[in-house]
C-alpha cells in the first residue's frame, strides 16, 4: 500500500491499495466553443451530440493503448503507455479531425484541443469508499491539462516519444517549449 506524508503536519494518509506509480502519457482533450452553443441548443441535441464524441474517443484511443479515464462534459481525460505514445497522438490526432467532421454535421463549428504530456503519476482507484474510480494524479496532469489553448500540443516529453516520421507533423512552438499540429 502506498503512503503519503503531509509535510505540514506530519500526517500519514493511505493511498488506495492499488495506487502505483508509473510513468504515462496524460493527454487532456476539450471541445471549443460548446458554452456558446449549449446554451442555445435543446438539451438532448447537446447530449446526443457529446455521445457521438465519447463514442469516437472510445474507437479511436481504445486500440491504439489508451484508456479513457473520464469524460467532464465536452472534456475528457485520457492515459496510456509511454511505450504507446506514439499510437495514441496518432489516435488522439484523428480523433481530432473525426470530432469536428462530427460537429460540422450538427452544424457546429468546434475544434478538439489536446494536450498530451509524458511523466510520472500515481494511478489507481481513488474516490470515497465504495465510489471508487481509477484516477491518475500528480504534476504531469497538471503540466497537461495547462499546456495549449487550442489545436493539439506535446509537451518536449511527449514529442521525444514520437518517431522522426511523426515528428514531421508537429512544428515547435516556443515559449514555453511545446510542439503543435501542423495545420
């Protein structure tokens, strides 16, 4: 089991029994512009419409060794291993291109930002007794989750995974160092 110190004041906490520590790629993703256009749309057209996407996320992450940890509305939280990264930026970039094919049909105009960064988290199943979800946390969701505004971003970690083919998509933006989609 893992334990945590709180370096303020000396408590120990338990850390559910399957949390590890592991080195993955965390990759963030959220529709733009969707405040704007749920406000003015039927509630079951936006709900049939975020279905689509989750459906497409689940096509095109799940085979290429990603695991979908959460949806929060029009945002999703996505892991998977270093040692699949360059499958699933290639998955999260189509899945990109499939989400706003999608939107363009429900007439939207809407863009999938992703932001994918490569380090150490600790996964597993965190939440209340019986509510338990897997879940990863740490500094590398947090460098994720911060890394772009729009289109898709790679940190330097997880654009060091990709093979010089796959590199030649992405151009370096500096500033701090991140590396975007080509257009």
């Amino acid at each position: 089991m893992c334990h945590s110190t709180n370096a303020r004041s000396g408590q120990t906490s338990s850390l559910p029994p399957d949390c590890q520590a592991q080195t993955l790629g965390v990759a963030f993703f959220d529709l733009s512009r969707m405040a704007e256009w749920m406000s003015s749309e039927e509630d079951a057209r936006v709900a049939g419409f975020l279905q689509n996407v989750y459906e497409l996320a689940a096509e095109h992450l799940g085979p290429a060794g990603a695991r979908i940890v959460k949806f929060m509305g029009d945002a999703g939280l996505a892991v998977f291993p270093k040692e699949s990264a360059e499958a699933a930026i290639v998955a999260l970039c189509a899945f990109a291109a499939e989400a706003r094919r999608t939107a363009r049909g429900y007439g939207l105009d809407t863009h999938l930002n992703v932001n994918v960064h490569v380090g150490p988290v600790l996964a597993g199943s965190f939440g209340p007794r019986g509510a338990e979800r897997f879940d990863v946390i740490g500094k590398t969701v947090n460098i994720a989750a911060r890394l772009g505004r729009r289109g898709i971003t790679l940190s330097p970690q997880a654009f060091r995974c990709l093979s010089a083919e796959a590199r030649q998509r992405f151009e370096k933006v500096t500033r701090p160092v991140t590396y975007h989609l080509r257009s």
